[in-house]
C-alpha cells in the first residue's frame, strides 16, 4: 500500500515539474517559428546574401579600376665640394619641396573572354547557394515536423499508459476488497499491486521522454528550453502519395539531385575558366599625373609638370612549364567525377524514394489493421475484467490480455509514426515538403 502511495506521490510531484509555461502551438506555427529563427536557416539566408552580393560585373573583371593618389615630400640636405685645385664650397640647408598628385585607370579589354566565364560563375555559384539554403530549410522543416510527432506520439502514448494505470487500480482495489473479505490470495493482491506499480514506472519514463522531446522542439524552433509546448495538430494523412508522381518530382525539384547537377554545372565552367589564360590578354591604362617642385637654391625656384599618359599593354604567354596544361587536364577531370558524382546522387535518391514508399504504403497498412486489432483488444480487456470480477479468470490472464491491449495501443501509435514519418521524408525528396507545409 505505501508502495502506491509513494509512486502517485512521484506522479504528482512529476506533473507539477514538467509543468512550465503553456505554449499551444499548431505544427504550422512550430514551421512558421522554425523558419523565423532556427540559426541553420539564418546561417544559409546569409550564405546566400554573400553570393548574391559576389554576383556583380565589378567581380567578373568587366569594369575598371580607379586609383586616386597625391603626396608630399620635403628634403633637407647638406653638400660639401671641393674642385680639382682643392678650394671647398660648402651648402647647408637646401630644401627641395614635392607635391604630386595623379589619378590612374587599368581596365582589361580582353583576358580570352575569362571575365565573360567568371561572370557566369558568379552567376551559378549564387544560384548554387540558393538551393543549398533550400535544402537547409528543407532538412529543417523535416526535423521540425518529426520532432512534432514524436510530442504527439508521446503524448498518445501517456494516455495510453495512463488508461493502463487505471485499470491497474481497479484491478488493485478489487483484488484489495477481496483479500479482506476472504475471496482472493494475498499473492494475488501482491501481483495486482507490481503490476500497478510497472505500469506507473513505465509512466514516468514516458513522461521523461516527453520533456526531452519538448527540448528537442524548443532548440530547433530557438524557444526557451523549459517551454512547455503544447501541440494541438494530430497524426493524420490527407492524402495518399502516388510513386509515379513523387519520382516526376524528384528529378525536377529534389534539394540534393539539383545540388549535384549544379555543381557539375560549375565544374564544366571551371573547366572552361582555365582556357582564358592560355589567350593573349590587352590591357588598358591611361594616367594624369601633376607634380610641383620647389627649391631654395639654385638658379631654379619652382618646377611644374602635369599631363597624361596613355597606352595599351598586350601580354602574350608563350611556356609556362606546360602548367596551364596540367590544370586545364585537372579540371576536365574533375568535370567528370562532378558529372560521376551527379549521376551516384540521382540513383540514391530514387533509391531512397523507393526505400521511404514502400514504408509509407505498408505503414498505412499497418495502421488499418492495427486499428482492428486494437478495437478488439479493447473488447477483449473489457470483457475479460468483467469475467475476472466474478472470478471467472485469473490474475495472470487478466494481465496478458491488459498487455496484450497496451501492446496494440503502442503498435498503432508507432505505425502512425512511422507512416507520417515516410510521408515526411517522400515530400522532402520530392520538393514538395515546404510547398504542403507553408501553402496551409
């Protein structure tokens, strides 16, 4: 007796510490916030911003570069001579006085089209970016919505155990009534009693589960850690995914397969990059330069000169060591093994595809008939507490048949899991995850 007595005393005192700051939060307001301000997100927006930024003429090599320079330099020197007769003639304090100011231009007429080739890098590189910021924010709603669930799974799973718990206690008090009018054993009020007691145990441990799950939301979602998240959207499926479909979605919208495609893209550019230098490159350059000096010696007070200076620069590469061969044969190869490394992601992921499909098609399964098992199971532990009232069953059937109705309790909430799960996983392959997430 003191046994129960201590474990709903640890029950209570559970439920009032797990008890935090109440925060009801549908599953698209938990996307909602995750996209607000989970920091891998934040970290990709930016990543991509910087690609954005890089992607300008200026960095290609199109435009020129304009300098802008003025200085000023004075000296103080001392001279001493003396003439082939030995007479000496000695001058201190000469200062001579510079002021230069100029402005100069270089720009790049031809590189052998490079900077039309940058420029187009540029260009792929912040498109790069850009899917790789969506497939962060599609591996993100991913987690956010498994770590959803599994809070809603818990908490299904808590009831159940709870609606355990209670039959237990039933079950106890009966077998408590009827050792004390001398109908049942006290081996079988100690039973009912361990009974109740795994029950309560396998309760707390739910419970414990439950609080690390809210942990795992809260950190995802940049919550505070002790929220109490209350989550209000159940486990359903609105719609049955066709293979067909998803596998037309793949090649055109997956994250992971558009990423590979671009960066074998990119590398083909590079490829052609490395010809640039092999051509002659024409260089402009015009400068204005104005300069004064001034002396106090001499038969000379002051000197001026300003004027322009303008020409062309024509670079010509004739041996380099056979250099820009050996990179130019590099990145051919590595355009390849690009293209390779494309073609290894494509067949993954249609393999995963297939892998995730047939889960969710026989968890859907498994929930039709988990849900008749359970139906029955229920009847059955109805029933047979009924039958063990009047002393038609014992103890031990009694709680196989309880067990047996936990049992397909539990095995439907894992197969609702599950199946949304896979249902998760094929719309984050397929490029449709955030499109039925945020379109609600």
């Amino acid at each position: 007796m003191r046994k129960i007595q201590i474990l709903t005393s640890l029950l209570i005192c559970f439920g009032f510490v797990s008890k935090g700051q109440s925060l009801p939060m549908s599953l698209e307001e938990a996307i909602a916030t995750g996209l607000k301000n989970n920091f891998s997100i934040l970290m990709a927006i930016n990543d991509t911003k910087i690609a954005s930024n890089n992607n300008t003429a200026g960095n290609a090599g199109f435009l020129p570069s304009i300098n802008l320079n003025s200085g000023l330099r004075q000296t103080v020197n001392s001279t001493k001579t003396e003439d082939q007769s030995g007479i000496e003639n000695e001058s201190s304090d000469l200062r001579t006085k510079t002021m230069t100011m100029g402005a100069s231009l270089d720009w790049t007429l031809f590189n052998g089209l490079g900077m039309f080739i940058r420029k187009e890098r540029l260009g792929s590189l912040a498109s790069l970016q850009q899917t790789a910021e969506r497939a962060t924010v599609e591996n993100t709603v991913s987690e956010i919505i498994t770590a959803y669930f599994v809070i809603v799974q818990l908490n299904n799973s808590i009831e159940v155990l709870q609606h355990a718990i209670d039959f237990s206690k039933s079950r106890y008090e009966l077998t408590r009534k009827k050792l004390e009018i001398g109908t049942s054993s006290e081996l079988a009020f100690m039973k009912s009693s361990t009974d109740l007691n795994a029950d309560s145990a396998s309760f707390l441990r739910q419970k414990a589960a439950l609080i690390n799950a809210k942990t795992r939301l809260n950190t995802l979602l940049v919550l505070e850690t002790t929220a109490d998240i209350q989550v209000s959207t159940p486990i359903h499926f609105d719609q049955i995914l066709e293979y067909n479909l998803l596998k037309e979605n793949l090649t055109r919208a997956n994250s992971q397969i558009s990423l590979a495609k671009q960066s074998a893209d990119l590398a083909l550019i590079d490829y052609r990059l490395t010809h640039a230098p092999q051509y002659p490159q024409l260089d402009f350059f015009t400068d204005y330069n104005f300069s004064r000096a001034s002396y106090n010696f001499g038969s000379t007070a002051r000197n001026t000169t300003n004027g322009p200076v303008f020409g062309l620069n024509l670079s010509v590469p004739v041996f380099d060591g056979f250099n820009k061969r050996r990179v130019s044969g590099n990145a051919r190869i590595e355009a390849e093994t690009t293209k390779l490394a494309y073609a290894q992601v494509l067949k993954n992921m249609e393999g995963l595809l297939w892998q995730y499909y047939n889960e969710y098609r026989n968890n859907l399964k498994l929930v039709t008939l988990e849900s008749a098992n359970l139906e029955v199971a229920r009847h059955t532990t109805k029933v047979s507490f009924e039958k063990y009232r009047i002393g038609e069953m014992s103890d031990y059937e009694l709680r196989e048949i309880q067990l047996s109705e936990l049992e397909s309790e539990n095995s439907l909430l894992s197969a609702q899991f599950q199946a949304k799960k896979s249902e998760t996983e094929l719309l984050r392959l397929s490029g449709k995850l955030i499109e039925s997430k945020t379109a609600k």
